[in-house]
C-alpha cells in the first residue's frame, strides 16, 4: 500500500521547525488559506487508492447489543452468532441500543468542542511532555519525528484504571468520568458475547485480561477544514492496539475501513458507535478476529471530530492466545505472550507503519 510506505519513511528524521508547528487548527482559521502548506502535502495522496461506499449485499454489520442480555435464548444466540461475523468478516460493526444516554454523548462531544476551542495558550498547558504523561493535546501523530504532518489535532487522556482529565473546560472531568465509565461498560458486555462466540466461557476474556484494570484511553481527534483534501491526510493507515474501540464523532464522515482490499468508507447511524476489533483481541483469538486497518480522511467543508476510546487489557497483562483455541497440531499460537504495556512500548518506539508492531509479536 502506497500510502503506508510513504508514511513509515517520513518517520525517519527529526523535524527541525517543530517548535514553530502550532495546532492544524489555528492554521486552518487563518485568513485566506487556499492551499496547504508543504508540510501537509503528502506525495503519494489519499486520491490514489479511492475510496467506496460498501455495497449493499456486504455492508458493515448493526450489533442490536440489547440482545444480549435477553431473556429469549435464541435471541441471544442470534446476537453471539451475529458478533462472530461481524469480527471474522470486517473487524469493524456499529452498535445500537448500546445503553450509553444520548445526554452524556451530547455533554461529551460539547465538552471536546470547548476544549479545542481553548486558545492554543491554554491548551499547551496540556501539551504532555512524554509519551507516558496522563494527558496530552497535540497536532498530527507524532509532531517530533513528523516530517510530513497530519491535517489533526488531537487530545489523549488515560481515563483508566487511574483516571486523568484536563482542568478546562469547567466540568469537563466529571463528564469524561461519567461516559468513560458508560463506555467501559459497554466494552465488557460486547467482550462477554465475544467471548461466547469464539466458543469460550462468556467471562473468560473479561478475567483474562483483568478488565477491572482496563486501560481506558481516550483519544479525541479535530480535524479542520482542509483547503486541498485530497493532498492532505486526516490520519494514515494503522489498526489499533486494545482489545475493542468505540468510536463517536459529530456526524461529518471521514473514516475509512480497509475491507475486501478496499478502502470503505463508514457513515456511521445517528446514536450508534462504531466499534473495531484490536491488534489484542486478535492475539488472544489467536488470529481468529484479526485488527483492522482503517485511517482518516479530510475534506474542505466541515470541521470533524471523532471521540475515540480504546479499551484494553490491564497494563501488566501478559496476553496470549487462549489455551483452548490453541492445539498442539492444526492449530498452534501463532503470537508469542507480551505484556500489553511492552506492546505499547514497542509501538511507541516504532515509525507508524500499517500492522507492523504485530507483525513483530507473530511466531
Ligand atoms: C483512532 C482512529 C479515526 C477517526 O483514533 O485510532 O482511528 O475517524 N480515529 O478519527
Ligand atoms: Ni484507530
């Protein structure tokens, strides 16, 4: 693929002017802005490998998650059954009747407008020094090693096990609380139907991971109006590295899912989330739910927020294929045991390539 190869090299060389990059934001407010600047053009560009709309008779799958706590054994059944595809076939499913209030959806898409709405002055305060502080706002991925930037600023906060929040805007932490929670829990009930549908106990991911101690990290993405879309790019190709995402945006599409060896484009229902199976869950699965690479693409109209939550193992889990989808013969572990936090280590010691962290964990 074109476009991760121009991304991994451009990971090579420290950026020299990065002290003088502020947010994409502030950039794209500025007067008069009819074309990027150099540094946001990429050279091989989204519009070479175009974007479809996903057909009709294989679309993304709807996971009613309501079912699954329905008395009705078959209704149960249809949902477990439903689950299996969804992550053998896409990796990627929109859930409804998730349980999560449309009100604390609102409050926390409203918190994250103001926050990026904080002058560039007061959201450098939460600009996090290393990659392990609890919070961090930046611009493109990694705006140190970025030679090439990404037309994104962004906002990550560790919410879980222990709990970070930027100060403003006022009340911003007990809403981040409050949905993070919601989400998490949501999480866990979607992983207990996963779990049953890879024929396992249906608590089994939820202990073998030590969900009690999931890391819960936030990551709240703006992308602004581009001038020149179609050289820019929202976000490169990349799978994520928990066990399940659960993504909400503010209605303006820009995702993209690699699918059937095209890049399908998600509008997501109102009021569902858009879920992803991780790089994770495809190592306990032992590669039966395979990660999925997905990116983001920009466009010239409106400003796009996504608000993403990415639920994994605890820290110091040591996470391996499960015993019982393992067998000596047909069917051996296909990735070695790592600690999730070595995982995110080697990941954050990596340039950004595609699959390629879990290609290294792979026997
Ligand atoms: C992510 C991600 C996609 C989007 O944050 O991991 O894939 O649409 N975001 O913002
Ligand atoms: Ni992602």
């Amino acid at each position: 693929m074109a476009t991760v190869c121009s991304v991994a090299s451009l990971h090579q060389e420290a950026n020299p002017s990065r002290l003088k990059v502020g947010s994409v934001k502030t950039l794209a407010e500025s007067s008069n802005l009819t074309s990027i600047p150099s540094h946001y053009a990429f050279t091989t560009s989204a519009s070479g490998d175009q974007a479809v709309h996903s057909d009709h008779d294989d679309s993304i799958p709807v996971i009613d998650f309501s079912l699954l706590s329905s008395s009705n054994p078959d209704q149960r059944r249809k949902v477990v059954s439903d689950l299996a595809k969804a992550c053998q076939d896409w990796g990627f499913f929109m859930v409804i009747n998730h349980g999560v209030p449309e009100r604390q959806r609102k409050a926390m898409g409203d918190m994250l407008t103001g926050f990026f709405d904080l002058t560039e002055e007061e959201k450098r305060e939460f600009e996090g020094k290393h990659v392990l502080d609890g919070i961090r706002w930046g611009t493109s991925f990694n705006a140190s090693v970025d030679k090439v930037f990404f037309w994104r600023d962004y906002l990550k906060v560790r919410v879980h096990p222990k709990f970070y929040c930027p100060s403003k805007p006022e009340g911003f932490s007990e809403v981040l609380a409050e949905y993070a929670g919601a989400v998490r829990k949501l999480a866990r009930g979607l992983l207990k139907g996963i779990s049953e549908s890879l024929g396992l106990e249906p608590g089994y991911i939820d202990e073998a991971m030590n969900m009690d101690s999931s890391l819960q990290i936030l990551t709240a993405n703006l992308y602004p109006p581009c001038p020149q879309p179609e050289l820019a790019m929202g976000m490169p190709p990349h799978s994520d590295h928990g066990l399940l995402t659960i993504l909400m945006q503010n209605g303006i599409g820009g995702l993209q899912v690699h699918h059937g060896g095209k890049w399908v484009k998600i509008d997501p229902i109102p009021n569902a989330f858009l879920v992803n199976t991780g790089d994770h869950l495809e190592i306990m699965s032992n590669g039966k739910y395979k990660s999925v690479l997905h990116r983001a693409v920009v466009n010239n109209k409106d400003t796009r927020i996504s608000i993403v939550l990415s639920n994994g193992p605890s820290p110091d889990t040591v996470v391996t294929p499960a015993e019982q989808l393992v067998d000596g013969e047909s069917n051996r572990a296909k990735y070695i045991g790592m600690k999730y936090k070595d995982f995110l280590e080697l990941q954050q010691s990596s340039v950004l390539d595609g699959k390629s962290v879990l290609e290294r964990v792979k026997i």
